[in-house]
C-alpha cells in the first residue's frame, strides 16, 4: 500500500468521539464498581423465607438464619431483617457470615469502614463482628455493645495487619452461645468498605475505577441499557429511589437477574463524571419495558393518556440535577446530599432499543417526552438522542440517534465506510454499544459452541479497530461510540465478551480495552482529520487507518489496522515535514511469534497480559516517506511531531 498523508483538514474530531455505557450486569455495579464488599446487604428486592433470600449469607456454627419481613424493618424502604436463632444448646461463638461477592479483598494498610443495625428483643450482650478467612484466620475484629430491643446502627473499623493470600474471606458475625442461648437477634443494614476511589464516601472500587479512569472517556451513558427498563413498568428503573441515605433506597429487580442495591445512585453517578471531567448521557425511561417488546397488543407500552406522570418525573430528574443552587426544593434536596451546585446535563436519551417499540415511539412517546421536557427547560440547550432506527422518522425529527451492534468481526471491517456516505444534514450518530460478540454470522449472540466470544480477542480487536477508523475518520457525523458491556465479576456473567473482567481483588483490562481505550484510540485523538490519498483501492487491502492532527501540539496520528492474516508493508509519504527525525508506534498484536491463522487470542484472568500495547520508535531518514511493516492482525498508532 502506497499511502499519502495529506494537509487537508477535512473536519473537526468530535471531542466526545470515545466514552462508555454504563449498566449493572454481570454485577459490574453491585459486586464490582460500586465497593461494598457485602452481597445483599439489605435482602433489597428478595422474596422472605426463602433460600434465595440469603444469598451471600451462610450461618456459623450452627445459628439458623431466615429473612423476615415479619418485625419492623431499618426503615420503611427495607422492610426485611435477617433473623438469627440461637439454639438452646449453643457454646462458644455462633452467628453468621456474609461471602461478599464471591470472596473479599484483605489487605493490609487498608482501612475498612463498617456498619450494621441490629436489635435483640432479649438478649442485651456483646456483638462480635470480623474480617476472617473461611479457614478462621482473624485478620481485625471489632466487638459492639448495646443492643436493645429497637434498631441502632452500629459502626466500626478494620485494620488488618497482614494480607489475606487469596479472597475466600468472609465477614462475620457472632455472639458467645451460652449468654445468647436461646434468643433471636434481628439485623438489617450491613456495610462495608474499604478505602475507594479518591476517598469518595458510599464510593468505587479503585482498580476498576482507576482503568476506567485512565481510559479518558469524555462521555458516560448510564443508567442502561435493559437495566433502565424493567421486566415491568414498575420495575424501571427509578432516579428517585437512588438518591439519599443507602436507608431511604428499597433497591429493584434489577434486568440481570439478580437485586440492585441501588447504592450506586443517580448521584454516585453523577459525581464520578465529574470525576472523569466527561459528560453525562442520560437514560431517562420512555413507557417501555422489557416485557413491552414488540408493542405487544395484550400488554402495551405506556398508553399516551397515562404517559404524561413518567414525563414529568423525568423532568423532576432533571430539575434535582440541574437546578441552581438553592433555587427550589429540587436544588435543596440535592444540597442536603452533599451536592450543592448543579450537575452538567447535556445529552437526554429517550428510552433504550426502541425498535421494540417503535410504534408508539413514533405515535406519541418520544414527542412527548421531549417537547415536555424542552418546555420546562428553554434555556439549558438539551440534546435528545433516539432509540429507533434512523429510517423511523420522528416528530420532532431527532438529531441524534444511538445505534447498536453486537456483531462478527466481518461485520466490523465490512462497515468501516458505513459513515463515509452517511447523509451530511444535521443529523448526528451514536455507536452507543457495539463489539465483536461471535465469529459466526447468525449466533453473534448465541453460546461459545458456536463462536459466542468469552473474552475480546485480538481478531475482534482488530475488526473494532477497523470500524473506529472509519467513525473517526467520520466524526463529524459519528459524535460518540462507546463498546458495551464494559465489566463483568466472572463468578456472575450474563453477557459475553466484556472490556474489563474481574474477580474480587483483581481486574484484567482486555484487547479491546487497549485498543479503543487506553494507550491507543481514544487518547492519541488529534483535533482534526487530515485527508489520506490511498493507493492502489483501499478495498483490495486488509488495511484500515485513519489520520489526525493535533493542534495544540501540532503532532500527527496514524492509525492503522491489519485485519489480515499476512504482514503488510505500508509505503507512507508525508505531504509536510517529520521534525526530529524519527516517529513512535504503540503497537497491539500477537508480538514475537505469532501463530499463522490463530487471532483469537484474549486476555485472561489467568493469563492477563497476552496482549498489550507495545511501544517503540523509528527512525525516519527521508522526513517525507518511510516504510512500516505493519504485522498480521494488529493495530498500530504512530505519532509524528511536525511543523
Ligand atoms: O449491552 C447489553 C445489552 O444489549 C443492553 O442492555 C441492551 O441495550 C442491548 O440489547
């Protein structure tokens, strides 16, 4: 391939190109971003008196354990306690334990924050709680007195001075048998973290918040996905339930098939935008439920004459968002939970996936979602993106649109021009969640015995990173793409692949995370698209790139992709000098020996480092052309400083 780098700036890069979506499944909120180390701290959203009901919990040395919503409950959002028996026979300490997520991270130097309520309608002794091994090993306890006959919290602190050398701890709970011989104690409440991302309270977990950090996405969707929607309607999501004291969130279904807590709220969210210095796309729920797909005649979408209340509670959200500060009762509320001045909103998006329900999307639904919500705020300049099909003309027309594509690697490569002829006329897409899920066409979402991927792999790495070059290359039109799902907890996967997998205590970033995210795409962007002259056709060549310029620092970026099975050399000529003499490459692919024809090589849990960015330079002795080899299925990002 002949390539020539041209001056011509084609158009601005949308500064919003790469962010995330954001949605709890896989428990990437609750057992993963969100730090709380204890599962089903509250029995939110459990049926009680079943085995469901405890799940994360187990019983110590004998006590026996039921959820009741039979005594009053911490507050009127929980209504279920844990009820401890203790046998009459009982010796020695007995209680119960909490699993955490599938294990506990112990660490020494860490400081973890804890509490509970508890009461006791007979029994008034001490309260031992622990961070333990399940083999017994005490890393730090803590012992709690006073406790009556009515529901006190209780807080405490641990310590621990050595490491615990794998994650199967628990975190116990027990009284001594002979004083408590006999009773019943009630508890309800728990919590525990341990330190979070910059210390924030109710806060993240850090490595994941930290690789998600690191990444720089300039925008974050969130609440989903399906998680927004609900199997019912009353079971959408619902902002106003995720605000406040962890007390006052009665938590929900959730979509994924286990409880949300809810402790990871509208304003957690919130503040770790802020955090990210990115902007917020907001779910907001639109009269669809998981249930509603298809417009199904026996059970509708919202009916227009009862749409009207969802509207105005979206709008309610938005004043607890963005109201001034003190201005109103909205603003107020936000105030006294520890947000005084208002948060950014710009973006709005009208429901999720409504091609399931796009007739009355079309009819009425989106229409009065957003004319409703543009009259009562004129002057902060919202942007709705749509959820329909671009071919599902709206009124008002929309401007934006989320599109989703879960797809083979061929798909990837053979739509990397899709926007090179996409209608110049206002309008704006964004790829708000794609990846490359499976290697054959028609089970993309089907299981791995036919080719549903577990993990990213360096062939759909690469197949993304073709499509990416053709929405930079047109991101005029293309103003943010996010790959979804972002996390999975290993021990609880509902969807395959996912960019981050972790366990307990540890996080494996994959191909796909470098390469759309971190050292390569999405923080090597220049300002603007500098015009390439290929030759001979692009179409004959498994290679993809796209060029940009930095202004601020007058640099130039190429970024090329190999889909192919062969390595390629690429002729590059420059129509403007190389200062320095030489340029640098960040480089993902199979490295050193690769194995003719394998490409679905994936970073692992257990082999997490197959693949990484590997950097390098070169020199460049004509500063107007070189050669570059560029390997089998790899993506390289070469930086040139000009004048
Ligand atoms: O990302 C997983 C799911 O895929 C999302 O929840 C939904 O929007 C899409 O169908």
């Amino acid at each position: 391939l002949n390539l020539r780098i041209t001056q011509n700036m084609t158009h601005a890069i949308s500064p919003t190109l790469y962010g995330y979506m954001w949605e709890d499944i896989n428990h990437s909120g609750d057992g993963g971003l969100y730090a709380e180390l204890l599962q089903n701290r509250a029995f939110q959203s459990v049926i009680p008196k079943t085995g469901a009901a405890l799940q994360g919990w187990q019983s110590v040395s004998g006590a026996f354990l039921t959820v009741t919503a039979g005594t009053s409950g911490v507050s009127s959002a929980l209504p279920n306690s844990l009820q401890v028996s203790i046998p009459r026979t009982a010796k020695g300490p007995i209680g119960f334990a909490n699993t955490g997520y599938w294990g506990i991270n112990v660490q020494a130097g860490w400081t973890y924050t804890g509490s509970l309520y508890m009461k006791a309608p007979n029994y008034g002794g001490s309260v031992t709680v622990a961070l333990a091994s399940a083999s017994g090993t005490v890393y730090d306890s803590a012992t709690l007195y006073g406790i009556s006959d009515t529901y006190k919290q209780y807080t405490f602190t641990f310590s621990p001075k050595t490491s615990a050398p794998d994650y199967n701890n628990l975190f116990t709970v027990t009284v001594d048998g002979a004083s408590a011989a006999g009773e019943t104690l009630y508890f309800g409440m728990f919590s525990l973290f341990p330190p979070t991302f910059r210390g924030r309270q109710n806060g993240l977990r850090m490595d994941l918040a930290q690789a998600l950090f690191d990444t720089s996405p300039k925008l974050w969707r969130f609440p989903g996905g399906n998680n927004l929607e609900g199997h019912t309607w009353q079971e959408r999501w619902k902002w106003n339930e995720t605000i406040g004291p962890i007390e006052n969130r009665p938590g929900r279904v959730g979509d994924w098939g286990y409880p949300n807590t809810d402790g990871l709220g509208l304003m957690e969210y919130l503040d770790w935008i802020e955090d990210l210095e990115a902007a917020p796309i907001l779910g907001v729920w639109a009269g669809l439920s998981i249930g509603n797909y298809s417009d199904l005649p026996d059970w509708p979408t919202v009916p227009e004459n009862e749409l009207q209340p969802y509207v105005d509670d979206v709008i309610n959200e938005i004043h607890f968002i963005t109201d001034p500060e003190y201005s109103s009762e909205w603003a107020n509320l936000r105030a006294e939970y520890g947000h005084p001045a208002p948060y950014n909103l710009t973006y709005i998006e009208v429901g999720n996936e409504d091609q399931f329900g796009p007739d009355s999307y079309q009819a009425y639904r989106w229409q009065m979602f957003v004319d409703g919500i543009n009259a009562s705020f004129p002057n902060l300049g919202l942007q709705f993106l749509a959820t329909t099909p671009p071919s599902v003309a709206l009124n008002p027309a929309y401007l934006k649109i989320d599109f989703h594509q879960y797809a083979t690697p061929g798909w990837f490569y053979n739509a990397s021009s899709m926007f090179d002829t996409y209608p110049r006329n206002g309008t704006q897409w964004f790829m708000g969640e794609y990846a490359v899920t499976g290697t054959e066409v028609g089970c993309e979402l089907g299981t791995p015995s036919c080719g549903r991927l577990l993990y990213p792999t360096l062939e759909g790495a690469c197949a993304e990173a073709a499509f990416m070059t053709g929405m930079e290359r047109n991101s005029d039109v293309v103003f943010a793409s996010a790959y979804a799902p972002s996390l999975q907890n290993i021990n609880s996967v509902q969807w395959t692949p996912d960019i981050i997998t972790f366990n307990a205590g540890r996080a494996v970033k994959s191909v796909s995370y470098y390469n759309q995210q971190q050292q390569l795409f999405a923080t090597n962007l220049g300002t603007h698209v500098l015009a390439t002259v290929p030759e001979p056709n692009p179409t004959t060549t498994p290679l993809y790139w796209v060029a940009s310029h930095q202004a601020t620092n007058n640099l130039v970026f190429l970024k090329v992709v190999n889909t192919g099975s062969a390595d390629l050399v690429g002729n590059l000529f420059f129509d403007f000098p190389v200062v320095g003499g030489f340029g640098t490459a960040q480089q993902l692919s199979a490295g050193l020996y690769p194995i003719p024809g394998v490409y679905n090589i994936s970073n692992t849990l257990e082999v997490p480092n197959a693949i990484t960015p590997v950097a390098s330079s070169f020199a460049i002795v004509d500063s107007n052309m070189f050669n570059y080899t560029f390997p089998q299925s790899s993506i390289t990002v070469m930086t040139f400083a000009v004048d």
